[in-house]
C-alpha cells in the first residue's frame, strides 16, 4: 500500500510510518466473500494484502457487471472512507488476505498528513480514470478488441505491482468473470480468446496462462492506450 501511494506522490519517512501505523485487523476470505456488499454501512476501507478482488453491480434482473478488478497492494474501497454507504459490493476473486483500516483512522491521515491525503486523492482519481475507461471499452469496442484490452491492461498493472511479467501472466478470472467485465456471454469470449489465439496475438497453456506474443499487435487490436492509467513515462513496463 505504501509503495502504491508513493507512486503517486512523493512520501516522507514520517508518512510511511504514519500509514504503516494505521490500526488495523487482518482477515482471511475464501474465493467468493465479501469485503462488503451493496447498501451496507460502511465502517472500515481495507487494502489487500493478498489475492484479488471485484467491484460490482448486480441488475434488477440478476445479472451481474464486474465494475473493477483489484490485486495486491490496493485501497479497495478508499471511497467508502467518504461515502457512508456502499453503492456497490466488492468481493474477493481468490482466496486473500484483507486489512481492515477504521474509516475515521483514514480521513485523520488524510487531513493530518497533507501528502497522504492527496496520494489518497490521486489514487481515487485514478480509478476514476480506469472506470471511464471500462465504459468506453463496453460501449463502443466489439468482442475482439474489448477482450485484447483487458489483457494489455492486465499485464501492465501486474508488472508494476511486481505480481506478473508484461507478456507472461496467470488471468486470475474465469471466462464467466471476463464476461461480466466486458458485457459479453462466457461462449463470446471462449470464442474470442481462441480467436486471439488463431491470430499468434497470445497462447495459453492453460486456462488461466496467459503468453502475449506480440504486445504491440495486441495494444492495436484492442485499441489499447496506458495514458489513462497514468504511469510514469519512464515506467518499466511501458517499454
């Protein structure tokens, strides 16, 4: 979480030690459990400590839409430090472990150290950005490039958080959640990541593996852009 911060803004060793002081209780959640579900009142915004998570929405009519997807190191739902109430769930994708941080404990660092408030603030704006960015990939990208997307954005933000190689990584969702990321049917995007296949744009050696042949080839077949992650320009694994 600290060096997630940092990225964004530069900490002092005061404010490293001020957010590795927060208090905190630490819980483990099987595949599938809540950190917390829409309508809840929130109490607490938590970081990941292991494994990964999902927000979501489920509509009136069951179906369900992945809004985000979340790995080792995030502020899960730092929103809700604000917020009060939850507008969404967010649950675990695999078996993790989750640091629970009281709400009030958050927004006194916040104020009271001016650079964690405003890394907090940046992180926040961030996902924001990711979020617009899933709405145009859902709107206005057909099947082949929304899934080439997910995959680039995949294989950046694994490398920077030290969890995955750019071209070389484990998808830690079934083709059942890649669909409720993307708005497509589990057959689609079976179809789909065959069909990158076919093209030598990635191989899998199994289900979850994922090889990218060509990043380039694959960036333009999802129409792939990383500004709006906003990493550095001199990033590693930009290059």
């Amino acid at each position: 979480m600290v060096r997630k911060l940092a990225y964004w803004v530069e900490l002092d060793a005061a404010d490293e030690e001020a957010l590795l002081n927060l208090p905190h209780r630490t819980k483990n959640l099987e595949r599938h459990g809540y950190i917390v579900r829409e309508r809840e009142q929130t109490t607490h915004s938590c970081v990941l400590l292991s494994g990964f998570a999902i927000r979501h929405k489920i509509v009136a009519g069951g179906a369900r839409q992945i809004v985000a997807v979340h790995m080792k190191g995030d502020i899960v739902d730092l929103q809700n430090s604000f917020l009060g109430v939850a507008d969404h769930s967010v649950q675990v994708l695999t078996d993790s472990e989750v640091a629970f941080i009281p709400r009030e404990a958050v927004k006194t660092l916040a104020f009271e150290r001016p650079n964690v408030g405003v890394a907090m603030w940046y992180d926040t704006l961030v996902d924001g950005s990711v979020f617009r960015e899933w709405i145009a990939n859902i709107g206005r990208r057909d099947a082949h490039a929304r899934i080439a997307h997910l995959l680039c954005e995949f294989s950046l933000r694994l490398k920077v958080a030290g969890l995955g190689e750019a071209t070389e990584y484990e998808l830690p969702m079934t083709q059942e959640q890649i669909a409720d990321c993307t708005g497509l049917t589990p057959v689609h995007v079976n179809r789909t990541l065959k069909a990158l296949e076919a093209e030598n744009l990635i191989t899998r050696r199994t289900s979850r593996s994922i090889t990218i042949g060509d990043w380039r080839k694959l960036a333009e077949a999802g129409d792939f852009d990383s500004n709006y992650l906003h990493l550095r320009a001199q990033e590693p694994a930009l290059g």
